[in-house]
C-alpha cells in the first residue's frame, strides 16, 4: 500500500553544517552535540525523527537523526554535524543544495 508523504516532510533546499565552541554543548534535545555524530538542525520539526539527505547534483545520500533546532543559516533548511556535512561534500563547500525527506 502506498503511503503519501506529508508535504512538510519532504523539502528541497541548502544544507549547511555547523559546529559549537565546545564539546561539552548541549543540544535543544538535550543530548550531547556531537561533530562525529549523524544527527542534524531543523528548525520545525520534533527531536527524534529520522531523516534522508541527499545531495541534489549526484545521487549521494545520508541518514541522519534531528537533535537540535536550526540551522542559523537563514538560505539553508537543514543543518549537519560536520561528519554527516563531509559524507555529501567536503567541508571547505560550505553549503550545497539537497533534497530532504522523513523516513521515520
């Protein structure tokens, strides 16, 4: 059975990432903001969902899960931690145009 995805969870636009002052930050959820972790910013959706990413101009993809608010970056939709960032592009882009979707 075929199941329509929302379309607020479904969005095409800039990804960013983003990194903290310290290792001890904490994120809007709670956890632990973690540079090696999957997990991204989003600004209007609840903690804990996961998400696919991916990149607009090939066909690579990442999942990753949201634990904070964001991003600060008014053109972008959605911030990554710098591993999940650097799995689409290196870092030194800075922003690229992705494709995102809620797969739970």
């Amino acid at each position: 059975m075929f199941h329509a995805i929302p379309q607020h969870d479904y969005s095409v636009g800039n990804a960013t990432y983003y990194t903290v002052k310290s290792s001890s930050d904490i994120t809007a959820s709670g956890e632990r903001y973690d540079e090696e972790g999957m997990t991204c910013a989003l600004r209007t959706h609840k903690f804990g969902h996961i998400w696919r990413v991916c990149r607009i101009d090939s066909d690579i993809c990442v999942v990753v899960r949201n634990n904070d608010y964001g991003p600060g970056n008014e053109k972008a939709i959605i911030d990554l931690t710098p591993k999940a960032f650097s799995r689409l592009a290196p870092l030194e882009d800075g922003i690229i145009k992705v494709s995102i979707r809620r797969i739970r």
